[in-house]
C-alpha cells in the first residue's frame, strides 16, 4: 500500500510531507527484497548534502507510517498496539516531531541540535538525526521491565524499517547509543514519563579523508 498524501491542516508548526509529489523517491523502489538485504550496513561517513523533503517523507513513512488507515496501524509492528514511540528529527532548520496520523512534522524549535544528538564527531554535520523515544504513559499498566524490553524492541523495529529504506536509496545511515540521554532529552523537552531509547543519522554517504584506527571494542554501541 502506497503512503497517501498528507493531511491538510492550518496549523503553522504542522509542516506536510509531500508524500505525492513527482520526486517520491531517489531511484524506484522495485529492488527485490534480497537486494535491498545485500545493501544494508551501518555506515558513518555523511554527506552535509541536504536530504529533499519528498525523500524525508518516504523515509519517515517506511519508519513507522500509518499503512492502514481504517486502523491507524503502522508499517512497524508495536507490542500491544501501544504505538509508544516518537520520532524525534533534528536537521539544520530545526526540531520536528513526525506526526504519523497526520503525515507531518511539528516544528518544536528552529535551532539546530544535532550536535545533541549524540557524542560521534559525524553528527552535527550530518543532514539528518532520528531520535527515538519512549512515552511509557502509554505503556502504564505493564511492569517497568515490560515497559523497557517492548520499548527497544519496538524501536529495533522502526530501525531497521529506516535501514531497509536507506539501502533501497543508496542513503547512507547508523543506528547510535552513544547519547547523553539526560542532556537531549532537556534539549528535546521530554516529559517525565519519556526515554530516549535510540538515535540514527541518515544522509548522503560521505567519503573517507583518512584511515581511522581499528579497534576491538565497541564502547560507544556502534552497529554494523
């Protein structure tokens, strides 16, 4: 099912994607599903290139979009229907809050934060950060640990939806934990009851302008 155009609204911080417009997508998605299995990787060299809106929109939609919307069900599965998770996007132009019903960002802030957004060197530069969190109000009558384990889980979901998207693309993209969860979660304006769980970068790939060091570890919750 394709994404459907966004809703109108007269809201001026509620900004459409332009799902349906003639650029929906860098190259056609008709990659087989192995092909795009092939291509997925963790990559941490960006482009500063700007990522087009249409492609933003589709990305987001692949993320975690309604794709039932006599439901309001999502192209993510989530653990009870809880839909517990946020997509926080910071960019240049501001802060954004990806609204899926809606099919929109709500602007929260038109100061650029992706510097917040996570401790690796490619990130303030990096066209696109994603960051997911948690509302775990919305998880209130499972224990803490419930909450905690469908929480990442959820959110590996939505991940990995972003991933695929990127590889049918040719996008560049990392999931990252190596967040200062209490500074960002000030810089987002988290209510009490929210977690950050997760950040991902998406863009343009870059390229190398040194050989960086192998290193055994992992420390900094790199994926690959």
């Amino acid at each position: 099912m394709r994404p459907e155009t966004s809703l109108l609204t007269s809201d001026p911080l509620l900004h459409n994607l332009p799902l349906e417009s003639g650029q929906t997508a860098l190259t056609p998605l008709s990659q087989s599903l192995r092909q795009v299995l092939e291509q997925r990787r963790s990559e941490r060299l960006f482009s500063s290139r700007p990522v087009p809106a249409p492609v933003l929109a589709q990305l987001l939609w692949a993320a975690c979009g309604v794709n039932r919307r006599e439901t309001g069900q999502r192209t993510a599965p989530s653990a009870k229907n809880w839909q517990e998770i946020d997509i926080y996007v910071a960019q240049e132009d501001g802060l954004f809050l990806f609204e899926p019903a809606a099919g929109a960002l709500r602007q929260l802030g038109q100061r650029d934060v992706r510097a917040a957004t996570g401790w690796q060197d490619f990130v303030a530069g990096a066209p696109i950060n994603l960051v997911y969190v948690a509302d775990l109000a919305k998880m209130e009558r499972a224990p803490r640990w419930e909450q905690k384990f469908y929480a990442a889980l959820d959110t590996g979901f939505i991940s990995q939806n972003v991933y695929l998207f990127c590889a049918a693309q040719g996008l560049a993209t990392v999931a990252r934990a190596w967040v200062d969860r209490p500074v960002l979660a000030h810089v987002l304006g988290l209510r009490d009851t929210q977690r950050i769980i997760l950040a991902q970068t998406v863009g343009f790939p870059g390229r190398a302008t040194s050989v960086a060091p192998m290193t055994d570890g992992h420390a900094d919750g790199r994926a690959s």
